[in-house]
C-alpha cells in the first residue's frame, strides 16, 4: 500500500483493509481545536485547529500558528474528538419564531430613554461624541 | 563602561561566539522551511529559525557599537576563520531526528547562558539576555516536547532519536570550549565560566532525556568537538556564509 509520506511507505501496510485504515489514520493526525485567550480574564476564543499526537505538541504548535502577531495570555487545546456538537440536521431548532421576536436583545429599543436621563442629568454621551468626531472626519 | 585593550578584546570575542552560534544554527534550521514533517512544525521550526537570527542581529549591534562593522558586514562578509560559532551549528540539517537533537542540546545551553548573561556586568548584554527569555524559553519547550515525544512513540523512532543522541553529544559538548580569556570574563563580572555551564548543562538535560527514554554515551568516551570558538570549522561552513551572503553581495551598499 503507498502513500505520499515517505515516512508511511516504509512502514510497508498490508494492502486489505486493514493496512488502509493504519494509513488513514497516519496520513492525517488528528486535530485539536485551539483557544485563544487575549488578556487574563477575557474569555478564550476559538481560533482553529491544528495537527498533533498529544496536547502538549498540540500546544506548542498552536503557539507559532496562532499568537505570534497578537497579544496573548493563555491558550487552550482540547481534542476535536472531544468535542460534544449538535447535527446539522438539527440547525432548525435554532430558528426562532417571527411573533417572538421579543426574545431577541435587538427588539428592546431604550437608547430614547437613556439619551432623556442622559439629557436631564447633564451625562455626557460619549457613544455619541466618538459618532460625531467619526463622521467630520 | 571604560575597557582596557584586553577586556575590550576578550568581551568581543564572547559576543562573537554567542551571535554566530545563533546566526548560524538560524541560518541552518531555516533549511527546513517548506520541508517540515507536517504544516504546523514546518511554521513553528521556521519560526525558532527566525528566532535565533534576530537575537544574533542584536548582538551584532552591540558589537557595532564597540566599533566593530554593522550587522549586515559582520553576518554576510567574514571569512569562515572568523567566525566564532561551535562545530554543532555548521553541520548540514541531515534528517530530522539530528535536526531536533541538535536543538534540543544547543537550546538547553543557551537558555542557562543567558540566565547566567541575566546578572553580567556588561550591561546591554544583561538586558537582552532578559529581553530574549521568553522566546527561548519555548525554544526549549518546543525540543523537550519533541524528545519525550520521539524517544518513547516506537521502536523506530526510539533508535533514531538515540543514535542522533549518540551522534550529535561530542558537537553539543563543544558548545563549552573554552576561551583564552575566560579569566578576565570572569574577573570582569561579564561570564563565569563554560565549565559552569557545561555542568549546569548536563543537570538540566540528563533527567529531561531519561524522561525521553534515552542515554547519554559514556563520560569516558566523550571527545567534545572543539576548534570553532578558535576559528577553526567543518568544511560545511564556508559554503554557508557563501550561500547566506549571496543576495548581500549583489549589493552591499542596499538599503533594506
């Protein structure tokens, strides 16, 4: 059985069944997924995946992949098979019905109210200032 | 601080052997960029490669500043007989295993150097050596991890990370030959001592290879590869700094 890895050839597999799962499984290590962590305290984002046989080489390879152009405090790496996810076949749960609308944040509208106590109390609205500066320029 | 002949000699000779282990050891590791055992490694590998050349630049300024030649002219236009780098950094990258080891031994001996080179009484020096520890710190992290990995994942990998290990120990050992003018390093508050890292050295890596599976060869039959801090090298050297000065010489006087 051959494959493109040199190091896969030599090992020299069966060619039945058996030596092809052996290479599939080589050809490709598997995957951990890597989590990002820009300040101590912030949460971790996921940030992709890399290769590697355990998670301590999963750590130092996701270290030049993915920090080296910004600021980081930590990082995680979990195995991609470790992973719990729902089926795309399930995506639909996620719809939300038209008539409940209210449940989502952007239906509440209070910027009004905020703006009238802002106003009244003499707070500055610095939200709005940046907007200004923002379009004179 | 004010230097008489003598120091001032002995301290350029000591970052000279310092910046050329880097540039060079830089310059071969680079060779593995695009042949990397697997995407990632190739990255991180190029990386460290990259590393060590910037830290070697450093030191190259420092020497300007004690009125040696900038970095690009010190780096790309010295003749072999100059340069001051250990046997262990000229070899070619062979295959992987040696490639690792190699590392795995020069990293070590760089990260003790520069916690030493963290107190010297040459200031610019200190600075650096704590400005860089970040990045050698993964350095070392990167070789341990591939180590233990190798050293224990199979009978195949096991035997070629211990005949590298068994291959590569006289080079790594020239890495503490020492210089004429270690007195005055020392007496100068600028470096203790090779023997003080060499046995620093070997407390650190004996339990991380044991750790790994593998041995060292006997004491007994050590016979470290010394001659490069004296300008002495391999005949690998020469063809490198030709092929790492080659885009230099098209024209030297460039701004980059």
């Amino acid at each position: 059985m051959s494959s493109i890895d040199p190091r896969i050839d030599r090992l020299e597999l069966p060619a039945n069944e058996d030596g092809k799962e052996v290479m599939n499984k080589l050809e490709q290590w598997e995957t951990y997924e890597v989590f990002h962590q820009k300040k101590r305290g912030d949460q971790h984002i996921h940030v992709g995946i890399v290769h590697a046989v355990t998670p301590e080489m999963a750590i130092i390879l996701a270290k030049e992949q993915y920090t080296r152009r910004r600021q980081t405090s930590n990082l995680w790496v979990v195995r991609t098979a470790d992973v719990t996810a729902t089926a795309y076949d399930d995506a639909d749960m996620f719809e939300s019905t038209p008539e409940k609308t209210y449940r989502e944040a952007s239906d509440y509208y209070c910027m009004d109210r905020i703006r009238k106590y802002q106003l009244e109390h003499g707070i500055k609205d610095r939200k709005e200032d940046r907007r200004k500066v923002k379009e004179a320029e | 601080m004010a230097y008489n002949e003598q120091e001032l000699a002995a301290v350029k000779e000591f970052l000279y052997k310092i910046a050329d282990d880097q540039l060079i050891i830089g310059h071969r590791n680079s060779e593995w960029t695009g042949l990397g055992p697997l995407v990632e490694e190739d990255i991180a590998f190029s990386s460290i490669a990259q590393d060590k050349i910037g830290q070697a630049q450093h030191i190259y300024e420092i020497l300007h500043n004690l009125g040696e030649a900038d970095a690009d002219t010190i780096a790309f236009t010295r003749d072999a007989s100059l340069f001051k780098c250990c046997h262990l950094t000229e070899y070619p990258i062979g295959e992987y295993d040696f490639s690792l080891v190699r590392n795995f031994f020069f990293n070590h001996a760089e990260m003790l150097r520069f916690e030493m080179l963290a107190s010297s009484s040459l200031e610019d020096l200190a600075k650096l050596a704590k400005k860089y520890r970040g990045e050698i710190k993964y350095h070392v992290m990167h070789s341990d991890t591939w180590i233990k990995q190798l050293g224990k994942a199979n009978e195949e990998s096991h035997n070629r990370m211990q005949a590298a290990v068994n291959n590569t120990i006289n080079l790594a050992l020239g890495i503490f030959e020492e210089s004429d003018s270690a007195d005055t390093l020392k007496s100068m508050g600028v470096f203790e001592g090779e023997k003080v890292l060499q046995s620093r050295w070997l407390e650190t890596i004996l339990p991380i290879l044991e750790s790994a599976s593998l041995k060292l060869p006997e004491s007994s039959n050590w016979q470290p590869a010394y001659g490069g801090r004296k300008g002495v090298h391999t005949e690998f050297l020469q063809p490198l700094i030709y092929e790492m000065g080659e885009v230099f010489r098209l024209d030297p006087k460039a701004e980059w």
